[in-house]
C-alpha cells in the first residue's frame, strides 16, 4: 500500500530539501506549487486534503519576509495563520496528522539560556505573531499535530545567510556582521529528515505523541562567529574568504528587532522521537561541501 504525503511550501528551503530525502519504499510525495494549491484558499484546502487519502500533511509555507511583514500585515496573517487553520480543520476532518513548522520568533529573545518547547511565547513583531497564531490554531484544530519550531535555516538552496555570506565575499574586501544576536544554525536537510521521522511516526502510529518540539542543530552561535566559520570553510575549500567584522544590531535600523537570544531546546524531540541533532558545525561542512566542494585534505 501506498502511504501519500503532502508537502506543502515545496519551493522553499526545507519543502526542497523533504522531496530531496529517503522516505523508504510506499512513499509518495505530492508538493503542489503555490500556483497549483493556495493554501490561503480555504475551498482550495478542502478539495486539496480531500482528493487523497493521505497518510500525513507537512506545512512548510510560510510568509517570512520579517522586516516586509510590519507593513503588509493581512497577507502575514493569512499564510502564517488562517491557512494553518483551515489545513487543521481539513486534515482533522479527514483524520490525517498535520506537522507543522514554525520559528523562534514566537519568543521575544529576552530569555537566558536554550527555550524549552513548552516555555510562554511572546512575539514581538507581526511575523512572530502571526506565526504564534498558526500554532495554536493547529494544536487547538486538529489533535493529531506536530508543531517543530526551528531557527536560522540554511542550505545549498534559496537565499539564507551561508548564501549569502559567500556573495557578499566575493563582492567586499570586509563583512560586518552583528555579534549580539545568538540561536542555533540549522541546516534544512537535517530539519527535513526530521520531518521525516515525524510524519511517518504519525502515519503508522495512532498513538504517536502530538505536541511542540524544537529542531534545530545542535550548539548556540552568534551571527558573527557563524559568518567567522563559514568564511573558514569557504577558504579552507579554496573560495574566497574576507576577515569578519563584528558590529552591534543597532548598527542596523530595521523595522524588527531581531531576537538576542534564539537559542532552542532540542530535549522534548529526543525524548518522543529519538532524534538527537549533530553540532552546526558539521551540518555547515556538508552545505559548504554542496555549494563549494569538499576541502583540501590536510598533509
């Protein structure tokens, strides 16, 4: 029997990386295009949960222009919020599991040390709400949830800061980068494959544990000491690397600030599904390794 899984936000980081991965033998993956499926239609979500029997559902879409989403609030709102409603409503409806991704920015970033996945949200900006928003209304419209926040999402694919660290030292003799905000890099393979472990637990399991789980790599950073490592790997496979400068985030106007402290608790998503994520570190190897080559071996 075929096991057919919804992928919704394929065009982006981790919807790419979900259709890049080993799902095992009776799996089949169907990510519409934003054309094909609008998930901000509800009659469209309907038609769409309804047209298969599918074993879970994976939203990965999501409005994410940070800084953007402060002026164009009702479409934030909608992809962020509404549409996870109606795919909680539908999937539960029909009885499939709904996983779910969300952010850090659900936290203000004033706490110390690693969130728990249960700790008190409080957003601080139109994305961070409107995405604190999507979750409740995914735990709170279908009991067969997954809610995985995760943070600082890289990969070989899209724009993302790794990307665009490398252009930038192609085009600049020096980067600036902010030293005040620290979270977790997480590379978007490693956060697909967990999807992975979580959508097929939902599928085979009934009993499978619903709830909110942070994904991210493991080990905390700041921007500058991660821009500092990815210019190390960059040299270290013969691309051009520049020196890092370190600045303060008031050095950036924005229409956001940005949280100080990103930094997530992985505990809860080992103990339900034995997922211990790898250091950063190495997960940024493995992209450098994709977009630049494998570095020179050491004499």
């Amino acid at each position: 029997m075929i096991r057919e899984i919804l992928v919704l936000g394929g065009g982006g980081q981790v919807g790419t990386e979900l259709q890049r991965q080993s799902w095992g033998e009776g799996v089949a993956i169907h990510a519409p295009t934003r054309e094909a499926l609008d998930i901000t239609d509800e009659a469209a979500v309907a038609r769409a949960v309804a047209e298969r029997p599918f074993a879970a559902v994976i939203n990965t879409a999501a409005y994410t222009a940070v800084d953007k989403a402060e002026s164009d609030v009702a479409a934030a709102w909608r992809l962020n919020a509404l549409a996870p409603a109606y795919l909680a409503a539908e999937t539960a409806k029909a009885g499939i599991p709904l996983i779910h991704v969300s952010t850090d920015y659900v936290f203000d970033g004033t706490g110390t040390g690693a969130y728990a996945a249960d700790a008190p949200v409080h957003p601080v900006s139109v994305y961070g709400a409107s995405k604190a928003a999507g979750e409740m209304a995914v735990r709170t419209g279908n009991p067969r949830h997954a809610v995985v926040r995760t943070a600082w999402v890289v990969s070989p694919h899209r724009a993302n800061f790794v990307k665009t660290m490398l252009r930038l030292a192609g085009e600049r003799d020096t980067l600036t980068v902010v030293d005040d905000q620290r979270g977790c890099p997480t590379s978007a393979g490693d956060l697909a494959a967990t999807l992975v472990r979580i959508a097929l637990r939902f599928a085979e399991d009934a009993a499978a544990p619903a709830g909110t789980y942070h994904c991210v790599n493991a080990g905390a950073t700041t921007w500058y000491d991660f821009a500092v490592a990815i210019m190390a790997g960059a040299g270290a496979r013969g691309a051009r690397a520049v020196p890092v400068a370190p600045i303060p985030s008031t050095a950036f106007k924005t229409p956001v600030t940005r949280p100080a402290n990103s930094e997530l608790s992985t505990e809860t998503l080992t103990r339900a599904f034995g997922v211990t994520p790898r250091p950063w570190q190495a997960a940024l190897d493995d992209i450098l390794d994709q977009l630049i080559g494998p570095a020179a071996k050491q004499a």
